[in-house]
C-alpha cells in the first residue's frame, strides 16, 4: 500500500498497439529491476513504477491492455485519465506498423479526452535487425504526422527501454 507522501507526482501511461508486439514484454523489461506491485483487474493489467526524473519522485502506472487489443478495440474506460500513451509496433511487421496509424490513432483521438496527453511511438524489436520490415526513417516520420516522441527499442535487451519511459515523464512534467 502507497502512502501519497512517498511520491510527488502520479501518472497513467497506457501500452496500445497489435498483439504480439511486445506490448507487457517492454513493461516487464521496465519494470523487471525492482519490486513492484503487481494488480491483477478484470480485462486490464498495470503495473506500478517509482522512479525519480528530473528531481522527482514518480509513481507511474502502466496499462497494459491484457490481449483485448486482439480485438482492435480497446474500451473509451481504458484511455480515461491518461497522461501518457505509448504506441507499439513490432519493426519486423509492417503491418503492425500500419495498423497504427491507420487504427490505433484513430482510436486514440477518439477516446483520449486529454487533449495535452504526451505520446510515444515505439519501434519494438530491434535486436531483430535482420528481419526489419520498417526502417527507422518511417518510424520518424510518423512519429512526426502523429505528434509523438520517437524510439526504436528492445524488450529483449532492454536497448532504449528505460529512456522511453523516462523521456515519456518528462515530457509530461513539462505540461503546464
Ligand atoms: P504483446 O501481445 O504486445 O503484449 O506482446 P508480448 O510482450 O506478449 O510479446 C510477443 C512476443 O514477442 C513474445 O514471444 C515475446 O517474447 C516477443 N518479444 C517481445 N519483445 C521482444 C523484443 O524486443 N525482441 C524480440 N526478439 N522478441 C520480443
């Protein structure tokens, strides 16, 4: 149990993007260092993690969306409240490429009522340089057309995790 005392500021970073894309294995190569607490809910997951940025003390929970997103669709309920909001694609699949910003942006300004919520696109995989099927040019690119920050990371060797998610805070500390 949090006391409110241990932390300065809180914020709600949601995971959104196809299955398989390594969605909970970025937020358990996160959070994977230090123990945290884990809450198990009805059709979502998150988890939280305290991290210090900027001279900070942040309590971040993470959404994760628990395999919903298999059917393209994610609850307005799930984006309620969010700060932050990482997208996800694997750069082995173009089509999870794609289908960001062809579906899950759409959706994103559907739901997201926030309207200063800091994005985040995330090229996943990249330990996987031989398959890539989306260059680092088109990643930045629709970074740009999206608003996002920008990165190419790796759950697997934990390549550009951490800056991710500590750029996203920042990011998000500075909104007024
Ligand atoms: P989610 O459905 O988006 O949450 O995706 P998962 O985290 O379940 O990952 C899907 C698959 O991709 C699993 O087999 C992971 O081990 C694998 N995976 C996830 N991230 C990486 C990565 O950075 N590199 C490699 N090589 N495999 C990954």
């Amino acid at each position: 149990h949090q006391i409110s005392s241990s932390y300065d500021l809180s914020f709600k970073i949601l995971l959104i993007g196809d299955s398989a894309v390594g969605k909970s294995s970025l937020l358990l190569s996160f959070i994977s260092n230090s123990a945290e607490e884990l809450a198990p809910t009805i059709g979502v997951d998150f988890k939280i993690k305290h991290l210090t940025v900027g001279g900070k003390r942040l309590k971040l929970t993470i959404w994760d969306t628990a395999g919903q997103e298999r059917f393209r669709t994610l609850t307005s309920s799930y984006y309620r409240g969010a700060q932050g909001i990482i997208l996800v694609y694997d750069v082995t699949r173009r089509e999870s490429f794609t289908n960001l910003s062809e579906v899950w942006s759409k959706e994103v300004e559907l739901y997201s009522t926030n309207q200063d919520c800091v994005k985040v696109l995330v090229g996943n995989k990249v330990d996987k340089d031989s398959e890539r099927a989306v260059s680092r040019e088109e990643g930045s690119a629709l970074a740009k057309e999206l608003g996002c920050l920008f990165f190419e990371c790796s759950a697997k060797t934990k390549e550009n995790v951490e800056s991710c998610f500590e750029e996203l805070a920042l990011k998000i500390m500075e909104v007024p």
